[in-house]
C-alpha cells in the first residue's frame, strides 16, 4: 500500500502491509586491481529475487538521489565511509565491512518498508539493474520525473487534506518522538554492552580451558617420595579432559553474544535510524520549507508585496506577473505538501513503534534460551568434576594404605617370637 495512493489522513498502516525483505551479503572476494580492491555487496530482494552486485559508491548515488526526490520523507542514513584505512589490520578490517553491511542492510530494509519510497523506479533500478549501468541508470530515472511534489496525485491538495489542528499538532509529535529516540538509545546501549560481555565470557572461558589443558599436559612428574604423586597424575589427565567443555561452554557463550547481536541490537538499531531519518526531515522542513512557506505569505500580503505588485505592473509585462505569481502559488502548494507528508511520516514512525514490544520478546527469549544451553553444559560438568574428585581421593587412599601395611608388616618382623 502507497501512501500516496490512500487518503492522506487515514492512520494506522499495519506492520504487514509495510513491504518487502531484502539482504545485504558480503562477496566472499574483493573485486578490482590489487592496490585498488573493493568491497562489493550482494543484494537479494524478495520481490525481484535477482542478485546483484553494489559498491559503496553505488549506494552513495542511490541515497543521494532518494533525497533528492524525496526531501519531504525519511530517507534514512547511509553507514559512515571509512577513516583511516591505512592503520586497520585484517581483523579490524573485517570489523568494519561486517559493520557497514549491517548498516547497508538496514538502509535497505527501511527504504524497502517504505510505502513511497519502495514502490520508486530508483529503488527498481537498484534492486534489479546491472552493476555497469545502474547509477546513470538512475540518474536519468530521476531527470525525467523530478522530485515526489511534480509526481504525487495529492500535491494540488495537501492545504485541504490538512487541517488547521494538524500543523499545532507536528511540534507536539516531535518532541515525543524525540524522547523516545533519546530512550532507544539508552536500551540499544545497554543491549550493546550485553552482548559485548557475552563475547568477553566466551573468550575467558576458552582461556580457561586453555590453562586447563597445559595443566593437564605431560609434565615432569613429581620425585617418587611425593605422598601425592600418583593422585595428581590421576587428577592432571582429568583436567586435560575437561578443558574440552570449557571450550563448549565458549562456543555456547558467543553464539549468545551473537544472538543478543542480531536478535536485539539490530533491531533496535533499526528503529533508531529511522527515528533519526524522521529527525533529519524535520530538520530539512524546519531549515528549508517552513522558511520558505514564511516568505511566501509575506510576498502575498502586506504593503511590500502590494507595493512591488504595483512596481511589477508598470515595469514588467503581465507575463512576468504571472510567472511570479505562479511561482509563489507553487512555493505555497510545495509548503503544505511538506506538512502533509510529516504528517504521513509521523504515521509511519508510530507504526513501527509496536515493534518494541516484539523486541522485549525476543530479547526475554534470549536470555532464557542462552542461560538454558550455558546451564545444560555447566550441569554435565558438574558430576564429571565429582567423578574426578572421587578418583583423586582413591588414588590418594591407596598408597596411604599400603605404606601403612608395609609398616606393620616390617613392625611384626622386628618383634615377632624368637
């Protein structure tokens, strides 16, 4: 469903109804010259199921263009270029593409749930066109047609589909909206350092098993008259043998970190970069159209505009006059285009905002699916650690016992008859 193609002021999209999936993979080969390799990007729409291959350029020109066309819409941001490429190693080196196609990832996903935007040729040209031509592909898809305001069926008629209250209203929902990106913040950072401490236990537990493993490696054994000898040589092969579940327990920790990742962090980050695309729109709005729409009432009233009216008339032909007039009267038709779209994008941000309480689901499920699978191996564990103790304390019995015997033995010897 377009939002362009309903009555402007119905509320209330369903989740259902807002669009199609995509994916954003990394090519398992960089591409290009050896000093000058790229990253490039495969990308899978549900809807055109055709894989294609995109640059970061590529997509540079795609939002480029989408903010152009669409200024009076959330476009959401782009992942950030790269800084300092020198100094990264191959770790953070790959740190960071998997960053960025999370990133592109996400763009996708919001401009493909977009009702405006997802139905656009410049998103057809991106999602199906060949690699060699698809940014003057779009390009020339965007000459053609211009921005949304000379396309949209509402256009013409976005002072009558506004009413008055709705104007007073878009500061209210803005400062709202605000709060809650202030709070997503909050949440994605403490999900952030969550999953953060689950990759850490992962990592001190593989140590740990490490150590384990070098504790239980062959060593020199101990001098022969060591009361404990043969019960550490006992214990120091267990220990061996344990290190394996620690490495298990590892596993089971980062793949928590990764769930906690992709399940909740991603997800919040989604709804916090669409929040932040509704912020740069009312940023664009309040820096550029509203200003605008102020000049434009005082150009039509007032005695400035009466007097330069009357100037106009005796210096300029009357087609000059039309042509400024026209030129106002668009400017003032484009002004509350704008203010009809806030309105819609507001809708669009509060339909998303259900998707927090799926959230919470996911990251309860989480916790009790990680803390379960952590649980069963630390519980398998635990009687293997009893059976150690237990050979230990027979192993350490034994010799106790038989220098005991071999005591008495000798003992009778010394004292027995004559």
């Amino acid at each position: 469903m377009h939002l362009g193609q309903q009555s402007p002021m119905v509320d209330g999209l369903s989740l259902k109804e807002l669009g199609d999936s995509v994916l954003v993979e990394i090519e398992p080969r960089k591409k290009g010259l050896a000093f000058l390799k790229h990253v490039e990007y495969r990308i899978v729409s549900k809807c055109f199921q055709i894989p294609v291959q995109r640059r970061y350029n590529d997509f540079e020109v795609f939002h480029g263009l989408l903010l152009q066309k669409f200024i009076y819409r959330m476009v959401p941001p782009l992942p950030p270029k790269r800084i300092l490429k020198g100094v990264l190693n191959s770790v953070s080196d790959r740190e960071f593409n998997d960053s960025r196609r999370r990133g592109l990832q996400r763009f996708m996903t919001l401009v493909i749930r977009h009702p405006v935007l997802a139905g656009d040729e410049l998103v057809n040209i991106f999602l199906s066109a060949s690699s060699a031509d698809v940014q003057n592909k779009m390009r020339d898809a965007y000459k053609k047609t211009g921005d949304e305001f000379l396309t949209s069926q509402i256009a013409l008629h976005g002072k009558v589909n506004l009413p008055e209250e709705m104007r007073s209203k878009a500061a209210a929902n803005r400062e709202v909206i605000a709060s809650i990106h202030s709070s997503f913040n909050k949440l994605r950072d403490v999900a952030e350092r969550m999953a953060q401490r689950s990759r850490e236990n992962s990592t001190d537990l593989l140590m740990f098993g490490k150590d384990l493993s070098e504790l239980g490696s062959d060593t020199p054994d101990l001098p022969l008259n060591a009361t404990m000898s043969k019960a550490w040589k006992t214990q120091r092969k267990s220990l061996g043998e344990l290190s394996g579940e620690f490495g298990l327990l590892a596993d089971k920790a980062a793949h928590q970190g990764s769930r906690e990742e992709d399940e909740v962090v991603e997800k919040l980050n989604l709804l916090l970069e669409q929040l932040q695309s509704y912020k740069d729109l009312c940023d664009r709005h309040d820096s550029g159209v509203l200003l605008e729409h102020q000049r434009t009432f005082e150009k039509r009233s007032g005695p400035v505009a009466t007097h330069l009216k009357y100037q106009s008339s005796i210096e300029q032909p009357e087609s000059r006059l039309t042509q400024q007039e026209n030129t106002i009267i668009t400017m003032e038709m484009r002004s509350y285009f704008s203010l009809l779209c806030l309105h819609q994008e507001t809708q669009m941000v509060f339909t998303h905002l259900p998707l927090v309480t799926s959230i919470l689901g996911t990251f309860v499920h989480s916790q009790i699916q990680g803390h379960k699978e952590m649980g069963d191996v630390w519980g398998e564990l635990h009687p293997k650690l009893k059976d150690l103790f237990e050979n230990t304390n027979e192993a350490s019995s034994r010799p106790s016992s038989q220098t005991h015997t071999s005591r008495g033995q000798k003992t009778c010897a010394v004292i027995g008859p004559a």
